[in-house]
DNA sequence: CAGGTTTCGTATCGATCACTATGGATAATT
DNA sequence: AATTATCCATAGTGATCGATACGAAACCTG
C-alpha cells in the first residue's frame, strides 16, 4: 500500500512490491491473483485504515461548519502523517495513466467522486436543518471542499508540514458561509 | 506536449510520440537528445502557451484581491480548454513516480514550488501597498491559492465544466479577507 | 523407510520499454 | 555518368515489465 501510494500504480513494479512484502513472485499471484487486484486490495485497505476521519467527521453530531471544520483539519493530519506517503492515494495513485491503465485511474476517480458526494450529501442535510444559508448551492460547495481537499494532497506531497496543511484548511473553511441562527431557536 | 500532459511523463510512451508527431525514433532522438529532454521542452512550451494567464494575473495593475481573482478564473478556463487535457500539466506531469523518474517529479515540483512564490511575492506587495490587514500571512495564503489551484487541476481532470471550475475559484476568493479601505485615500 | 504428492522458488516467458546500429536510397561531386 | 558521401527508416539492442513453467525440496502416507 505504501509503495502504490508513494509511486503510484504504474511506477510500483512488482520487483518493489516483492522485496518489500519479502514474498516470491508466485506467492504474490497466488495471493492476489494480479497487480491490479493487489492494487485494489491496497484502495480498499487504504480506506479502511487511512481516511476513517473522512467518515467520522460527515457523520458527527455537530454543526455542518464544524463537520467540514473536522473533515478539513482530519485530512491535514491525514496527508501528512509522519513514516507514511504524503498526500492522499487516491489522487496519487494514478492522476495520469498509460491507456492500459485506464480502468484503474477511473477507479480511483470514482473513489474522488464519491468523496464529493459524501460531502455534498453532509451539505444538503445541514441546509434541511437551517445551517445554511438558503442560496447555498450544495454542489458547488462540495466541489469547493473536495478540490481543496485534493489540493492539500498534492501541498502535502510537496513537503508541507501539518501545521501548514491546518492552516490552509483553516483558511479553506472562511470561504463557508457564517453559521445561521436556527429561526426557531 | 498533449501527451504528456494527458498521460503523465512515464505513461508516455516513444511510440505514442512518434505516432503522435509523425516523426521515426531517430528523427525524435536527433531532435530532443532524449525523453527527458523532449518532455523539459514540454513543460517549457506549455509555461509558454498554456499558462500566460498567472503572470497575466500577478503583473495586472489591479487590487490584491482583483490579483487573485483574474488568477484562479483564468486557471478556471486554463485548466478546462476544450480540445486539451484536463488540469494542469506541472500537476498531472508526474505526481507520483518511479524512482528512476525521481528528476522529473522533482521538476514538477519546483514549477509548483515557484508558482506558489509568484503569488507569495504578490501577497507580499499588496501587503505593502495596504490592500491587505496587518495580521497576514503572505506565505500561508499563498499556499492556500497554489492548493486551490492545485485542487482545481484535479477537478479540472475529473471532468469538471469551466463553470464548475469557476464557481469553485469564485468560493475559493471568499476566504479573502476584504478589500481594505487605504488609510490615506 | 520408500513412494507419491504437493508445495515453492528459480529461471524464464513474451511483450514492451527507451534507444541505436546498420543497410539502402538519395544526393552531391568529380 | 560514375563514384563517393550523406542521410534516414527499418530492424533490432539490452533492460525491464507483469506473469508463469518447471524442477527441486519437503512432507505426508503406507
């Protein structure tokens, strides 16, 4: 998973991954049929162990500003984990792909996509509950998050540090909308 | 120059090359010494052609803030040209790469590296000139708008519509502080 | 302890990579 | 017009890609 995510899908050759996993080459086919199951294998890892603060912050009880606030300063954390790759494998995994590797950078896409949409649907339930402002367009705001989220991962890729990620998530988050009062409260 | 912009440095192979600039193996090494050296003329032609809009934006006799803005929607429309690949080149070139292509990544990376200190060096005159608050940080918002755009890049290869692209920049401005009013006017 | 089976690592597969040597066609010179 | 020189595309170089055939070693059974 390290390898996929510091070099990408098609930069991992097989002879990293068997030094790095210690394994023949038929004990790897044997495990994971191919290197793109492998690969898969790593996404779905990847996602269980990496970006649970994606999940944990759209679903906590909290304000919708304060969920973006957590869902922003968790992916700070997130991209720039000391003794891991910086940045997110979903966007380095494959951002460029040979023809031959198309199906794999559209997984990766799709898996960007569905981040917007978790967004987004966070979004639109705190519209229902009068958190946003009645203009808002829910979809352009989740597109905002996502691709600042996506940029933090290329910062972090560059070498930015926590601190500097929290910051521009800090900044990212002065572009919502202040919280409303609840009319009825 | 499409190319690699679409594919990436190492999922670009010499024979898309050849067939793409009609040009025999012999004729592309006479020309460009190397693959390396062919894809550094790229990046030179693309800075060139395809992103004459930032120095456009950072040198224009406007605002900070006005600065900022005729930056992010001229990537808005850069970074989704019909006919040409989504995002930006210095980004999609090679995020993520082998370790023999470590150089180009490196490359890369200072291109973004010196985008970022254009518009850190805006910020900082605009700070001098009043259009900005006392407590900014020029090198912290800088990398908030190189992410941005950054972000953009990736949304941009997702397939997002200029208009997208625009309303993202569009919020994106909006964690700007604003415009300050110039004591001595 | 012998025989049969299964496991597993080495050595290699064909394909493709970036790259180049060489033979043939063309052009220039005597 | 004959000969030499120059160019240039084809064909192939070693290396590496992902993936596997095969022989040796180990193990369980009788």
């Amino acid at each position: 998973m390290h390898l996929f995510w510091e070099h990408g899908y098609e930069a991992t050759s097989l002879a990293m991954l068997r030094e790095a996993m210690g394994l023949t080459p038929p004990q790897i086919y044997n495990a994971f049929t191919d290197k793109e199951t492998l690969f898969r294998r790593a996404l779905t890892r990847y996602h269980e162990t990496e970006i649970g603060f994606a999940l944990d912050a759209l679903s906590a009880p909290v304000s919708t500003r304060e969920a973006i606030r957590l869902l922003l300063l968790g992916a700070a954390e997130a991209y720039s984990r000391p003794g891991k790759p910086g940045g997110c494998l979903f966007v380095s995994g494959a951002l460029a792909a040979s023809p031959q590797a198309q199906a794999i950078a559209d997984e990766l896409k799709s898996y960007r996509k569905a981040s917007e949409a978790a967004i987004a649907e966070r979004l639109a339930k705190g519209r229902a509950v009068g958190d946003l402002p009645e203009g808002f367009s829910v979809e352009s705001f989740a597109k905002y998050i996502a691709g600042v989220m996506n940029g933090m991962s290329i910062q972090a890729r560059d070498g930015a540090s926590v601190e500097e990620l929290r910051i521009m998530a800090q900044t990212a988050l002065a572009a919502l909308p202040p919280e409303e009062q609840k009319r009825g409260a």
